[in-house]
C-alpha cells in the first residue's frame, strides 16, 4: 500500500506561499485594461477639415449652454414628471445664450452632420444663436414645433427629415402656424429639407462608394465591410445599399460615419438638402 511521507514545517510554509491571495482590495480598485486601443481619427478626412474658431474658454462654454439647452427641450418634449422642471430650465437657459434658431432633425447622426458641415465651413453655430435639436424620431415634430415655435419659446426654425417623413413635416408645420406648406419646394422655403432617402443615403451618393469604403478603412473597420457583404442577405445588393445598411447597424455608427463622411466631402459634393440648411439658417 502506498503511503506519503509525513509533511514538515518547511513545506507547509513553500505551500502557503504558493497559494497565498493578494489584497482583495488592491485587486478590485485596479481599473480595467482597455480591450481595444485607442483609435484616432481618420488621417485624411483631418486634413480636410476646416478648422472652426478657436476654442476660447468663451466658445467652450457658449457650446456647453447650448448642448444643455438642447437636452432640456428633448426633455421637456418627452413629458412626465420631469416635464415642468425642463420647461423652467430650457426658457432660462434660452434667456441666458440668446438661443435664435432651432434646428429640428430627426436623430443624432443628423445633428452630427450639420453641426460636422458648419465647423468645416467656418461657422460657430453657438456663437450665432443656433441649436441643433434631435428629435428622435419624425413623429416627435409636432411637440417640438410647439415647444420652440410660435406657441412656445418662438425661435426661427429649419430642419431636415427623410423622404418617407416628409408627410409629418408639412402636416405638423401646417399645424403649428410655421406657414402652410402643400409641397416639398414650400416647406424649403421655410429652412425645412429633405434627403432621398436619408442622410447616409445622400452623402454615399454625393462622395461615391469608393470614398466610402476608403473612410470605412480609416475608420478601421474595412474588414468588418466585407465580412459584412459576405452575409446572405448583403451578397447580392449593390454596395451603396451594403454601405447604407452597414453604417446602420450598431449604436452610435450613424453618428460617427455621418461626421466622417461630411468631413471626406469636397466643396461640391455637400448634399443638396445639407446646403440648403446650412445656407438658411
């Protein structure tokens, strides 16, 4: 029968060193490693930029009372038990930055392009009164019109929406007493424009979908693009629609291709409907 010998005092102490925990309390404030490394921003679509006005300590803090101007409307404009405390605060903050104009657009990757289009051009869009609003969603333009229009806070307005949403437009304008709009080429005279059939769709057109897939790489994603395209239901699409569905895919892509693909964009390709806002307001 096969025995052990007898432990002695000596490896009972090798085995408590082998097994010994470290501070639990070091281990659990350790942050975490970052999975990823950090990315920057696409080289090329950089150096075509134009640069804004200086950020001035001023500047910083006239774009952070707009950005929360901007909250508490969509705040307001969501109702509930917050709704009369954003209300209180979105017409303080508009006494206090001398808001102008809203701009009304149907989501995030929107504004991220106006306000992408304006800095190219020059413009501080802070410094002028101006707001870009997202709305989350086309149906919501009713409330915000009354909110920031003639009924309510009384600021000039523009906007921008997608082909399929322009329906909502007209109507909800017609409503609100901001004209009485019967065709898109009315509503474009009151600063409100439409893309076909949305942004992302307008701006792969304007730069082409060569340009496209070169901010895509930049963007260190062309390998997620073509394994993408290797999907069943992408194999046969043309790669403007590939693109199109791709950048729509994850949170938060629209709004970081939408800035990045006004950023690639040469003087003459800026989408129609873009132009036209950026020229109203």
């Amino acid at each position: 029968m096969w025995g052990f010998p007898p432990l002695r005092p000596s490896d009972l102490r090798i085995r408590a060193r082998v097994y010994e925990v470290p501070d639990a309390s070091a281990v659990w404030h350790q942050p975490p490693a970052p999975r990823y490394p950090a990315r920057r921003g696409p080289p090329s679509v950089a150096r075509k930029t134009m640069r804004g006005p200086p950020r001035t300590g001023g500047r910083l803090e006239r774009v952070d009372t707009m950005t929360r101007f901007g909250l508490t409307v969509v705040e307001w404009a969501a109702g509930g038990t917050g709704a009369a405390a954003a209300e209180a605060a979105a017409r303080e903050l508009a006494a206090a930055t001398h808001v102008k104009t809203a701009v009304l657009v149907e989501g995030t990757s929107d504004q991220a392009a106006v306000e992408a289009l304006a800095v190219r051009r020059g413009r501080d869009l802070a410094a002028e009164g101006t707001v870009v609003v997202p709305l989350g969603g086309a149906m919501s333009i009713g409330r915000f019109l009354s909110l920031v229009g003639p009924e309510g806070l009384d600021l000039a307005l523009a906007g921008l929406c997608d082909e399929a949403e322009e329906g909502y437009f007209l109507r909800a304008l017609d409503r609100a007493g901001v004209g009485s709009p019967r065709d898109r080429t009315q509503m474009e005279t009151l600063g409100f424009h439409v893309c076909v059939a949305d942004l992302e769709e307008e701006l792969i057109r304007s730069l082409g979908t060569d340009a496209v897939r070169e901010v895509a790489a930049e963007l260190g994603e062309a390998r997620s693009f073509r394994i993408f395209q290797k999907q069943p239901a992408q194999r046969e699409r043309p790669v403007d629609r590939q693109l199109r569905r791709f950048i729509g895919t994850h949170s938060g892509r629209k709004s970081q291709y939408a800035h990045a693909l006004v950023d690639a964009l040469e003087p003459h390709q800026v989408p129609r409907p873009l132009d036209g806002l950026l020229a109203h307001i």
